[in-house]
C-alpha cells in the first residue's frame, strides 16, 4: 500500500488533469468584446428629447390670439343655441361662482339675484380658452358669459358674426364678456365683486 502522501498526490493530480481551466487566450477569444457607448449620439439624443418636451410644454402654454377666443366663444355659444342650456353635457350647474372665478381668475364674482335673470351653469362643450364659461338665461334667452383675469385680459372682438354681439365689462380684478342675440348687454351689469 502507498504512503498517504503518494496517495493525495495522484489525486492532485488526476483533479488537475481534470479541471484545469483553459488557458487565458483561449477564454479571451470566447467573450465578446463589450459595446463602446457613443456618448456624443447619447448626448444628441437626450438634448433633442428635452427640447421635445420643452416645445411641447410650451405649446400648451400658449395663450389663444383674441381671435381664435372669439371663434371658441362662438362656438360655445351657437351649441348652447342648437343644443338648449339643459341637453347633457352642455351645462353644469348649479355651481358655486365665486369659488370657480377664485380658483380660475383669483377673483370672487358673483351673479345679483334679478327677476328672469338665472345663472344655469359652467358650459360644459367645446373648449373656450383661458376663462370661466357661464351660460345665464336672461328672461328666456340664453347668453354666455365669459369671466377672465383682468391681468390676462384678451380684449376679443367679434367681426363678421351676423345676428351675435359681444360686450365687454370690467369688474374689479376681472373682464366679462357677454355673446348673446341682444345688441345690448342682457347679464353683465348684474354682476358683482363681493
């Protein structure tokens, strides 16, 4: 019988025999090379996200000309016609206007309580730019009314819109305009800054 150190190194030797790793070169030659980043393409691509982004944040800022505010208004105006103040989705009322002109104009507006004088409601339709939409029913005829920061006042005019007329009013920290039917103003002097 062999002597235990023989033994153990037969044994280490035939465990080496058996796995030894290969030789570097030969492992080197397996892996694939790693993939360089190509920082300026990295760069290139992350500036024209943000500036995406920024133009896009931009555009939803932008305020309306007076012109298109005055095709919204009209527009607003002629589906409470064609639609009556009370067809869902038209007008949400009652509502609490001085807490809405304060969340959207920073200002308290409210109504004056008038016989055939009624305030239905927000108009709920198509968009009407930066402003509070009222629909108020004057003694049967249906007006919209628009409250809007006096700071951000737009100063719409309407030109070429037969049969419709817009007046306007200052009030306090806030312009109301009025499109109705009416060569007069039939709302906007009952209402008031608390």
């Amino acid at each position: 019988m062999t002597e235990p150190d023989e033994l153990d190194r037969r044994i280490d030797e035939r465990l080496r025999a058996a796995f030894t790793p290969p030789p570097l070169d030969a492992l080197a030659e397996r892996v694939a090379p790693a993939k360089r980043i190509r920082w300026p393409v990295v760069v290139a691509l992350a500036a024209a996200a943000a500036s995406l982004a920024i133009g896009v944040a931009l555009l939803r800022r932008a305020e309306p000309s007076r012109e298109a505010l005055a095709g919204m208004w009209v527009a607003a105006y002629q589906d409470v016609a064609s639609r009556g103040p009370g067809a869902p989705g038209c007008c949400e009322g009652p509502i609490d206007l001085p807490a809405v002109c304060e969340m959207i104009c920073a200002a308290r507006v409210r109504m004056k309580d008038r016989p055939g004088l009624e305030l239905l409601g927000t108009y709920e339709g198509s968009p009407t730019g930066p402003c509070v939409p009222l629909v108020v029913d004057a003694s049967g005829e249906c007006v919209c009314v628009f409250v809007v920061p006096k700071g951000k006042d737009p100063d719409v005019r309407l030109e070429g819109v037969a049969g419709l007329y817009l007046h306007r009013r200052a009030l306090g920290d806030v312009t109301l305009y009025e499109l109705g039917r009416s060569r007069e103003p039939r709302a906007l002097e009952h209402f008031a800054a608390p």
